[in-house]
C-alpha cells in the first residue's frame, strides 16, 4: 500500500493491545483518533517520543490516541508498567521481514532525509538520559502519526519521527 493522504479512509484494523485487549479501529468512530506508529521501547528516540507523547496526552485528556511499535509484547508491558498509560499499546505482529499493520498504512523505511533528523533527535534522547535497550524492531523503521477524524478518514498524515503540532486542538 502507499502513502496514506488526507481524505483518504483509514484501513480498518484490528489488533491485540498490550494493556487494553482488543483494538479494532472502527470502534473509535465518532472520534478524533490520534494513531501513532514509532519503532520501539529499546530505541533511545521513541523512548524520548513517547516521553513527549505521554505529557500531550496529560494536557490532551479527551484524545483518543492508539500506539503501535514492534516491541515484544513482553518487553513493552515492562516499558509501560507505572507510567500511567490510558491508551492502548499495540505490538504489531511481524510476518516474515515485515509488519503488516505498518504497511497498511504505508509506513516504510526512513530514507536520508529523516537520517539525520534521526541522529539530531538522537543525540537529544541522549541528553535527557534515555539510552539503547534491545533491539526488537527494523532499525530504519519510518514513524508515522495519524489524524483520524469521525467519520474514519485521514484528516493529517505524517511521515517521520514524531511532531505533535501538527494535532494541536486535538483532544481538548
């Protein structure tokens, strides 16, 4: 599948949560839904991601947000544990070499571009102490985060790591 756009509707999935059971996207209808896609737990910068995502959320309390990485399931309920997350946390289930949940939504791998928005972003998650877990996803896995609005359509896509402006007014 390609790149998803605005308008376009969002697939239909449905997955196993790590701490909320079953998620099937069509049951947030009638919602804006921030979809969030990143690596995982072991990687420096989606530990610093998810930092950031955690206080959005805090200032954000009526958004409906879904996060999806490549951790094992295990080592993400053990990531999660005591920091009080109120949204499902989607291990995608990996199918040969890929994730089939992130080709869905046509979320591939990084090119030079994000390279070094990558090693920047790095060096900051350094800084704020996060450092390198095990390493249990694709090393050059893209992120992406999407606006889903009511009626189940991309309303913002975006393709790299992390930018939560892009949904201010989200969730208020």
């Amino acid at each position: 599948m390609g790149l998803l756009k605005q308008g376009d509707a969002a697939p239909d999935f449905t997955a196993e949560s790590v701490n909320m059971g079953t998620v099937n996207l069509r049951d947030y209808r009638g919602g804006d839904v921030l979809l969030i896609f990143s690596r995982y737990f072991g990687c420096p910068i989606c530990q610093f991601e998810f930092d950031e995502l955690l206080q959005y959320k805090k200032a954000h309390p009526g958004l409906m947000l879904i996060y999806v990485n490549q951790s094992l399931p295990a080592s993400a309920r053990a990531y999660i544990e005591g920091r009080g997350v109120d949204f499902p946390v989607v291990t995608a289930e990996k199918k040969g070499d890929t994730y089939p949940l992130y080709v869905l939504f046509g979320v591939g791998r990084f090119g030079p571009r994000l390279a070094i928005e990558v090693l920047l972003k790095g060096r900051r998650a350094r800084a704020a102490g996060k450092s390198h877990g095990p390493y249990e996803g694709i090393e050059t896995q893209c992120p992406a985060q999407f606006h889903i609005d009511a009626e189940g359509k991309i309303s913002s896509a975006h393709y790299g790591l992390l930018d939560l402006n892009k949904f201010n007014g989200l969730g208020k």
